[in-house]
C-alpha cells in the first residue's frame, strides 16, 4: 500500500493534472525560466565579444604587445631526430640514412642561390639590419638578407649530395628559433655555435661525457657564426620573406658503433646561458651513433 501511494506521489510530481504542473511548475513559470536563462546567456555573450572586440583593438598586426624580456631563444636541429633525439644509422646500408639525406635536401631547398638572390636582399655583414618605422608609419614590408646555400660549404648538399653521411662524416644543421627584436651580440661580436659532449648521468651523482668520442668538428659558415645582418627579426607580416641563418656542424671523425651524446649552444656576450629555469634555451642536445659493419 504505502508503495502505490509513493508511485503516485511521483507520477503527481512529474505530471499533476489538477494544477496542471509539470515538475512542480505551469507552463508559464517554465516559460519565464527559459526566457531569463535565454537573455542571461545572450548578456553573457555580448559582454564577451566587446570585451573581445576591444582587447583586439590595442593588438599591433606587426608585433607581440608583450614580450618575456629573457630572450634566450631554443635551438633544433636538422635533420629532424625522432622524439627522443638520436640520429642512428648504419653507414653501409644506405635506406638507413638516405631519409636524413632527403630531410636535408628539402630543409635547404629554400636556401639554394637563386631562390634568395630572387627574394631577399644583399647586406653589409656584421651589421645589424635595422629598418625602424618612423612613428606610426609602418615601414613595411621590410626586406630580409640572403643566406646562400654555398655559405654552407661542404655540408649545403651541392658538392656531396649526401651531405658525409655515406662516409661516417654526417652534417647536422642548427638553426636558432625566431624571436621578434632580438639583438643577439653586442660591440658586433656575432654569436656562435659550439658542440660539444654532453654530460650525462650514470647513476646517482655520477656523470659521465664523451668528450674523446666527438673527434673534430668544422662549422659552417667559419666559427659557426649567426651574421648580425640577419637581426634583428621583425616577425612574420612585416618580414615575409625573411630566411633563418643557420649553422652546420660536419663531424670528421666521430667513433663509430657507440653512442656519442652531444650538445650544441648559443654563445653570445648578451644571451644569458641557459638557466636551470629553462634548460632548452639557447641549447640542443641528440645522440649520435654511427654503425659500421665490417
Ligand atoms: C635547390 O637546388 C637543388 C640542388 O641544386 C635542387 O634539386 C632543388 O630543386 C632546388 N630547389 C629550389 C626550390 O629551387
Ligand atoms: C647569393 O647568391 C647569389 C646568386 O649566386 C649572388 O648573386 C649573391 O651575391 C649571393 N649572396 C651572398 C650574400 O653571398
Ligand atoms: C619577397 O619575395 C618575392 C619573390 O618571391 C619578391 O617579389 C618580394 O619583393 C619580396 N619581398 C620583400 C619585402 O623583399
Ligand atoms: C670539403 O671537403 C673536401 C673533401 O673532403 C675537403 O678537401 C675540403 O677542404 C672541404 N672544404 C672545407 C671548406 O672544409
Ligand atoms: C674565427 O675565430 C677566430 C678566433 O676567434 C678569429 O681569429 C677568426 O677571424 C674567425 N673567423 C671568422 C671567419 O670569423
Ligand atoms: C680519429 O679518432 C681516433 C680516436 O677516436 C684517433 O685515433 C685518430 O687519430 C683520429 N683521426 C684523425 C684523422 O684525427
């Protein structure tokens, strides 16, 4: 009995034909709901898109409104490591490197001679290329340097297509990442790229580095030098065609059948080195083994 009277109880609530209420409430209580959650959300969405409106309004197409004042940019490098870093490839056998080969062709492609000397502007090096705009006339689009490809050397894939990795003598190429405004070296000393063994650990509080492992290195251009003329940067709408320096380091004689971990940094008399905030700025770390068969 008591059960049917609860059953009841619950079909009243949900459908009570006397007062002809649904859950408790008419049609027109429902209605009033509905109408007031209708306009709150439309309040709420205009009060977004002018908000939206006018914060777009102080944002300069040309460049950041804010800016982190550390500017000690990333670095990667090319050919692309998997995730994990490490160029591993076995010199006989050529599909094992060939894709790195491929990787760079098409990485430098947009470097050969006659696609820069077309879109990009020869300067007078170990200067910065400033192109200030004057108030608020834009002096835009700004031109960018050249950087050839024969700057590259043996390691622009033009003399030796396969840029020494058919001979245990790889290239790999660095590149700093963009960063708007960055002057990078001051009193004209341009900064450079130095590789070097990485020191990793072994254990606990034990590390280790395989500095006797590298052999010698040669950097392209000389010294492994960003030109100042290719800063500062001044982002991508008012500097359309502007081309990333970049650095090659060619290993000559890196031991083979081991792993060799190496790491590459940023030196530049204004670039902070990278703090233990940020271990990535201003530096790349990858893993090189090098097999052969014999
Ligand atoms: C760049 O030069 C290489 C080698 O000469 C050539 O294979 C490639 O097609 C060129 N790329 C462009 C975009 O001109
Ligand atoms: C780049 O190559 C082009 C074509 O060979 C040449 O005219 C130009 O002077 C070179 N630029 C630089 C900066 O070496
Ligand atoms: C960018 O390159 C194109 C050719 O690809 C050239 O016509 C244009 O003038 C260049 N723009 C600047 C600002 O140098
Ligand atoms: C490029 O490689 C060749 C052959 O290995 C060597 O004779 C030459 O000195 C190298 N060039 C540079 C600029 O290192
Ligand atoms: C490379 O560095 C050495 C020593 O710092 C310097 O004497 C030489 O002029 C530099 N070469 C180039 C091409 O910048
Ligand atoms: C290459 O490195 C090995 C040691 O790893 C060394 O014995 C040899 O002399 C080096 N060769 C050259 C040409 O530097």
């Amino acid at each position: 009995m008591a059960k049917d009277g609860e059953k009841g109880e619950w079909k009243e609530f949900i459908w009570n034909p006397r007062t002809r209420e649904f859950l408790g409430r008419t049609a027109s209580s429902w209605g009033l709901i509905i109408l007031f959650y209708v306009i709150f959300y439309i309040f709420l969405a205009g009060l977004f898109a002018l908000t939206m409106y006018v914060m777009l309004q102080t944002l300069d197409d040309h460049k950041p409104t804010w800016q982190d004042r550390l500017s000690t940019p990333g670095m990667v490098i090319r050919p692309k490591a998997d995730e994990a870093f490490e160029i591993v490839y076995t010199v006989q056998r050529t599909e094992s490197w060939d894709l790195y080969a491929q990787a760079l062709d098409k990485f430098l492609s947009p470097y050969n001679d006659s696609v820069q000397a077309q879109k990009n502007h020869e300067c007078t090096p170990d200067q910065y290329f400033q192109q200030e705009d004057s108030g608020d006339v834009k002096n835009n689009p700004k031109r960018s340097c050249q950087f050839n490809r024969t700057i590259l050397g043996n390691c622009s894939g033009l003399h030796d297509r396969y840029y020494g990795y058919q001979d245990g003598r790889p290239c790999i190429i660095i590149k700093l990442n963009r960063v708007i405004g960055m002057l990078p070296g001051k009193d004209g000393q341009a900064p450079y790229v130095t590789c070097g063994a990485k020191r990793y650990k072994v254990g606990k509080d034990e590390w280790r580095e395989d500095s006797e492992k590298i052999g010698e290195l040669v950097y392209y251009p000389p010294n492994g030098t960003f030109n100042l003329m290719y800063y500062p940067y001044y982002g991508k709408k008012a500097q359309v065609n502007y081309s990333q320096p970049l650095v090659a380091v060619k290993f000559l004689n890196i031991t083979t059948n081991e792993d060799v971990n190496i790491e590459c940094k940023i030196n530049a008399n204004n670039i902070p080195i990278a703090s233990e905030r940020d271990k990535f700025a201003g530096r790349v770390s990858f893993k090189l083994r090098i097999n052969t068969i014999n």
